[in-house]
C-alpha cells in the first residue's frame, strides 16, 4: 500500500477524488495526511475522511527556506512514499524538493511546456489555443519544469471562458491523476 501526502491551496477536488479513490479498499494508495499553506476550504474533505491536516503558513516564517523546513517535517512526520502537489500554490524551494527527490509530483492544467505558472488556463485562452490539458510531472525547483510523467489533452470549444474550460480539464486531471497515483503504487509508473 503506498502511503500519500497530498498537499493543496484551495477548494481540494482532485484531493477529494483521490480520498473517493481510497474508499475502494482495492486501491492500492491510502492518503496518510493532507497539508496547506492556508487554512483551505478542501481541507475539509481531509477531515470527512479522519485523515491528519497540518497547515504551515509562510507568512509565519522569516524566509521561504524556513516555511519550506517547517512543511518538509510536516510532511516527513507521515513517512510518506509519495507526495502530490494537488492545487498547491506556492513554488517549493530546494531544501523541500531535494529532500522528496523521486517522490514528488504536481498536476498542472496546461500541457506543459506550454503555459506554466498559476495563470495556466487563462493563458491558454488569450493565445488563442485549440486544445489544452493537464500534465502530471515530477516536482523541481522551477515552476513547473519537473519531467513530465502523463498527460492527457482537452479540447477548448470557441465560447470558453477560463472558469468553464478550467471546470472541463479538472474533470479530466481528477480521472488522471486518480489512475497515475494507481500506477505509482502498482511500479506501472517508476518515478527516480
Ligand atoms: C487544479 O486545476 C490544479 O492543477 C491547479 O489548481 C487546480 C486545483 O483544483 N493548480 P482543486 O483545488 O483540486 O479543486
């Protein structure tokens, strides 16, 4: 059974699906603690399923390297096999990422290297762009320039707004990243 932390910013649906996932006692992941930088409306979903939440705000800290050593215990604290950037806001500096080498993912709606950052869908839309997507990728010290482990594409209909197309590609990267953590856990996928 791997052991996941799954780490959010906001309202938490691809954590929700990968805790509805977990339910099914044929999944081979359990998701050991959820964490944030703020006091986020997903972590709810954390506490339906009496999974541990920890938040670690960075306004609390001197320096970002010092948040960063504060959430890696955090994080530690669960002996994870894996940890998932689901919705997590914030760029992780390289005391976090070295430490998690090989055991840190981020899914990211765009098709990377296209359009990474936080402004992925809006910037797919104002470069006019017929087909978007996801990405699932390992997590580096850039922003989203880990090598890419899925994607999956989504087409973009002419009457999109960045709120419909971000609804349509999240349907799609829950089903994704619910199957890669599924692999991850069956060495279908090897991350090094
Ligand atoms: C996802 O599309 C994720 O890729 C992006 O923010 C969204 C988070 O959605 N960075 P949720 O919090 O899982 O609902």
């Amino acid at each position: 059974m791997l052991s996941v932390v799954v780490l959010i910013s906001g309202s938490g649906t691809n954590l929700q699906a990968l805790l509805k996932a977990t339910d099914n006692p044929l999944y081979p992941a359990k998701i050991v603690a959820v964490g944030s930088d703020n006091d986020a409306p997903g972590l709810t979903y954390a506490e339906l399923h009496e999974v541990d939440t920890f938040v670690v705000e960075p306004g609390r800290f001197e320096s970002r390297e010092a948040w960063a050593q504060t959430l890696l215990a955090s994080v530690q604290h669960h002996q994870p096999d894996l940890v998932v950037l689901a919705g997590f806001m914030r760029i992780l500096p390289a005391n976090f990422v070295n430490a998690l080498k090989g055991k840190l993912i981020n899914t990211h709606p765009s098709l990377l290297p296209l359009y990474p950052g936080a402004h992925a869908v809006r910037d797919a839309l104002e470069a006019k762009a017929t087909v978007t997507g996801v990405t699932i990728h390992k997590v580096d010290e850039g922003v989203d320039t880990g090598e890419i482990i899925v994607q999956q594409s989504v087409p973009v209909e002419p009457n999109d707004t960045a709120a419909s197309l971000h609804e349509k590609i999240k349907v799609i990267e829950r089903e994704l990243l619910v199957q890669c953590v599924q692999d991850i856990a069956t060495k279908k996928i090897v991350l090094s």
